[in-house]
C-alpha cells in the first residue's frame, strides 16, 4: 500500500475554507438576483403610473366637457381636484382608481386657470397624477387642454 504524499492532498481545514469562500460568492450572486429582481417590479410599477397619467391627460383632451367642471372653477377662481372621493358627479367615476397587474393606481386630476393669458386664450392647466398607494410611487403629468 502505498501512502499519499502530503503535498498532493488537501486537508479538512482547505475543504471548509473553499467551501465558505464559494458559500459567500453564492450568497451574493443570489442577492444580486434578488436585488434585481425588487428593482424591475419598483421600475414596472412607475412604468404604469407613468403611463396611466399620460392617458388620462388624453382622455381629458378628448372629453374634457365631461371632465372640466367649469361652473367649479369659476367658483372658486383657482383649481378644482377631482379624484376618487369627489368624483360621484361625473359618468365614470372609475376611471379614478384602476387596476393593473393585480396592483390598485389611484388617479387625481386637477384643473386651474391661474394667468389672465389661459383665460383669453381658453385653455385649462391639467395636473394628472396617478399613485399606487402600497409601493408609494406616483407619477404627475401636466398639458394644458383647450376649452372650445
């Protein structure tokens, strides 16, 4: 029989130590993933409010006699908020709180005719903000809307 020569074997102290090196390289390729993985649904979420703010301004556009509340405005003479709470005068209350990707988006939309040029001139300042209440992330758009 023949005996191993030292040199040419590793010991149990070698073994563990590679073991614990390689254990910490894995721990932090899995947090790198894990990590990653937080980041691109905290970026899709934003993605969304991102986008449901730039339709809503659209949609405003589009309808907005269903959406400026004119008789608001001139009352009050600064801006008018319309969001889940208030909307119970208009026909599609809503579109005030949608829900995408199983998550809920809340939308506010508010109106102003703060400068004497937006009066002449017919135009309404539209703020439209959208948050998702459990991640706390929002997105707000602003455009102005033409009041023919």
């Amino acid at each position: 029989m023949q005996l191993l020569d030292k040199e040419k074997a590793y010991t149990l102290v070698e073994l563990l130590a590679s073991i614990v090196i390689l254990s910490i390289i894995i721990i932090g390729i899995f947090q790198l993933f894990i990590f990653s993985g937080n980041t691109a649904k905290s970026n899709e979420t934003k993605l969304v409010t991102t986008h449901l703010a730039k339709a809503t301004i659209e949609r405003v556009k589009i309808d907005y006699e269903n959406f400026i509340p004119l008789e608001e405005l001139e009352r009050l003479q600064e801006s008018y908020t319309i969001n889940r709470y208030n909307c119970a005068q208009f026909k599609n209350c809503e579109m005030f709180t949608i829900k995408v990707n199983d998550l809920l988006y809340e939308v506010e939309i508010t109106f102003s005719q703060r400068e004497s040029h937006e009066k002449e001139l017919n135009l309404f300042d539209v703020l439209v903000e959208v948050t998702q209440p459990d991640k706390n992330i929002s997105s707000k758009l602003e455009g102005y809307v033409v009041h023919e």
